[in-house]
C-alpha cells in the first residue's frame, strides 16, 4: 500500500497548511499534494448585506494584506454604483495600497524566507527563524522591525488605522491629506527607500548565493504567469490591465472586468481551495508535472515576468540585471524571493512618486454615489499575487452575487506542482528526515502563500 508522509503545519507562512506526500511500496513519490482545509465562506455570508459595508467586511479575510482586500472592493463597489473617485481619492487609495505592500515584503523576506538561505536549510529548526537572526545579527533584526513599523505607522498617519482599514468608501477617500502629514511621510518614505535597496544588496551578497543550489535541489516546473500593467506594459500594484503570459514569453492583455473571458474555477475533490486555470491555453486543466495545460503562476517573480519595464529608476536598474542573469520569463521560483526585494525597492520610489505630486492633497477626495442595481469588478495586486473582487448589487445597493479570487487561489496548482517536483527529486525509497521535510516546505514557502 505505500506510506503517507504528512508535514503539518508547514511552517513559516502567512496562514494554515499540511503537506501530504504519498510513496509508492518501493519508497518512492506516487502523488504529493498542498492540503488547505479551512473555508472562509465570505462569497455567502456577504449576501444581502449594503454595499457599502462590504470594503470594511472583507478587510477581514486577512490581516496582513487587508488593505489589499478592503482596496479591491472598494473599487468593485465603485463599479456597482457607477462612480468614479476624485484624483486625489485614487492617489490617497494608491499610496496606502503601496505601502501596505512595503511591510508585507519586509515581513515576508526577514521573517518567513531568509533564515533558510541565512543559516541554512539544514540547520536546527530552532535556529533556523526570525529569533535566529535576532540572536545572530542583532541589528539588523532591530532594524527590519524598525522598517516594517515605520510602514505601518505611515499607513496610520494617513488612514487613521494600518490593519481591518476603513478608510476606502465608495466613491473615494474618507479624508484628504494635509500638506503637513506630506511632508513627514516623504521623509518617511526616503527612510524606506534607503533600507530596501540596502536589503537588497544585503540579500544578493549573503541570501541569494544559495538559490542556485536550492533550486537544483526542488526541482522546477514551468508555467505561464499573470500580473498587472500600464498602458505601457510597466508594472503596477494597483491600477492597470491584466497581463497573460505563456511560458513561451508570448502575452495577452485584458480588463479585470473580462476576466472570466480569460480564466476559470476547477474543484479538486481533496482540498476545499478553488484552482484557477487559463481558458485560452487548453479545453480542461490538468496538474501533469511534465505538460501542464491551463496552469500560471502569480506573486513576485509572475509581475516581473509579464512586465515590460518597472517605471521608477532604481527598480528598472535592479530588473534589467535580474533580466541579464536569468532571462524572461524566469522559471525558478525561490527566485520569487529576489523578485520580492526588487519590488520593495519599486513599491518605496512609488510611495515618494505619489507624494510629490500636488495633486494628492487637493481637498476634493470622494464623489457623491447612489446605491444602485449594477455588477463591479475590482483588481489589484495583492503581495501573494492577482486579487479579484466581484460584486453583483440589485436595486437597493445590496449584495445578490459575490466572486473572490485570491492572490493564493491563483497559485494552488503551481505549488501542488512544486511540491510534487520537490518530493519526487529529495526522496528515495522512503527515506526522509527534518531537513529534507523543510526542503519541500521551502517550495511553498517561495509562493507567501
């Protein structure tokens, strides 16, 4: 009959997941699968409620990206009432999403994902964590924390609170900013920009050495992605089209609004999260490890891919010599994690782009909107990848039709992929042990999922 090998809880993640890896009599890898069990039931319990309650509920399916939610569906619900926020609205939106992603990557790179590259995968788990670090490199443990609260803070001085916001409402912004609270952000944001190209350059000298070998080690897989970009093809974390890239580099761009024209939802009988697939690549979705049809991936290292070019200076630098290194798109996916720091340094110019201009702090933040029968999509890039909000209302402005799909929701399949790859490469005739076990962890891992 074979064995079960389960890894739960895999570790050092945004959220809750086993890991359950099935051999053959021979000891070898039959099957291996990324199990998430919890349901959220936010599509059905938003049923029936107003409209405009909804920015505030959904906050609460994540309280480490709630911006990104409560962000989403502020913009779908622009849509159901057919409204279009102020400029000053959409910039006041844009900065507190960019920043919100600024302590999401510190959190993710520092505490998550670099004490396996820091002190190695094979070290003791109990050294192997953020304590680790704290106890080894003391300052700049303090220093990360210091970055990732002053994020937070910034996000505060503006909205009035960093986590479960309530600052989005439809139609707008609930306040403006004042010329004062600009002024101490742009001194705040120049402090972050600092720090995150000197993460990066941290990283490149002692973290991202290791990637060759681990990567060799997992194994790969290859995919298509999907991302967001401008009109010109540059990335973007909170407004553009949705880009489709095959593993060939080929590309089609699409409205968030069309995307079921472009994407569908696929129930596996074993786990209670919804696959994503691209229609246009194949009639049906399949997870074969060697010719898989439908199958994209989403986060870090997918934005980069389908991005023609990043729009701010330094993170354009940082691209262009990732680009010359492992060419376009790149396969591997720890290289998520070097896609991340590059995007850190992107999200902090943003954050100084939109506070120099005039714009942001003209008085004008919300336009007047009546609840209404209508349907709203709305995207943007969450830190775990794509976020797609969709929102039916009838006459009254109440919710008759709910969609969501999540950053993770995207990634399911791929990581069942790379976990599967990474098991079938590790293990032999059964043999196992802690260090290969957080070898296979670290293939999720690399998704923040």
């Amino acid at each position: 009959m074979g064995q079960v090998i389960s890894i739960q809880p895999v570790t050092r993640i945004e959220g809750q997941a086993r890991i359950d890896i099935h051999l053959d009599d021979a000891g070898q890898v039959a099957d291996a699968r990324l199990l998430i069990d919890a349901l959220r039931g936010f599509e059905q319990f938003v049923i029936g409620r107003p409209a405009e309650e909804i920015p505030r509920i959904v906050s609460r399916i994540c309280g480490i990206c709630p911006w990104m939610h409560h962000l989403a569906a502020a913009k779908a619900i622009d849509g159901c009432f057919a409204v279009t926020p102020p400029l000053a609205g959409q910039l006041l939106r844009e900065l507190c999403h960019v920043l919100a992603h600024i302590h999401d990557k510190i959190l993710h790179f520092f505490f998550l994902a670099a004490p396996d590259f820091i002190f190695g995968p094979s070290s003791d788990y109990s050294v192997r964590s953020i304590m680790g670090l704290v106890h080894r490199h003391p300052d700049l443990a303090a220093e990360v924390v210091r970055m990732r609260q002053l994020g937070l803070a910034m996000l505060e001085r503006i909205a009035g609170k960093a986590t479960h916001p309530v600052a989005a409402v439809v139609g707008g912004f609930a306040k403006p900013m004042t010329g004062q609270e600009r002024q101490s952000l742009q001194a705040d944001g120049r402090i972050l920009l600092d720090f995150a190209c000197r993460a990066l350059n941290y990283a490149k000298q002692k973290v991202f050495v290791r990637l060759a070998d681990e990567e060799a080690a997992l194994g790969a897989i290859t995919t298509g992605f999907l991302g967001t970009v401008d009109d010109q093809g540059s990335l973007r974390f909170y407004q553009g089209q949705l880009r489709l890239m095959r593993h060939d580099g080929s590309t089609v761009d699409f409205a968030a609004v069309e995307y079921n024209r472009y994407l569908a939802e696929w129930a596996e009988p074993w786990s209670t999260a919804k696959m994503i697939y691209a229609r246009a690549w194949d009639e049906f979705f399949s997870l074969d490890l060697e010719a898989p049809r439908g199958v994209y991936r989403v986060n870090t290292l997918a934005r980069i891919n389908v991005c023609d070019r990043i729009a701010t200076p330094l993170a354009q630098a940082e691209l262009e010599a990732f680009r010359a290194r492992f060419g376009r798109p790149a396969q591997g996916m720890l290289l998520a994690h070097w896609a991340r720091l590059i995007e850190l340094v992107y999200a902090c110019e943003r954050v100084l782009e939109l506070l120099a201009d005039e714009r942001i702090i003209e008085p004008m933040v919300r336009t007047p909107a009546e609840p209404q029968a209508g349907r709203g999509v709305g995207q943007v890039e969450a830190p775990r990848g794509t976020l797609i909000h969709d929102f039916t209302t009838d006459n009254n402005g109440c919710i008759v039709r709910a969609n969501l799909i999540v950053g993770t929701t995207h990634n399911i399949a791929s990581m069942n992929m790379s976990v599967r790859r990474a098991a079938a490469t590790l293990i032999a005739e059964g043999q196992v042990d802690a260090v290969l076990l957080n070898r296979i962890e670290m293939a999720v891992r690399a998704y923040d999922p």
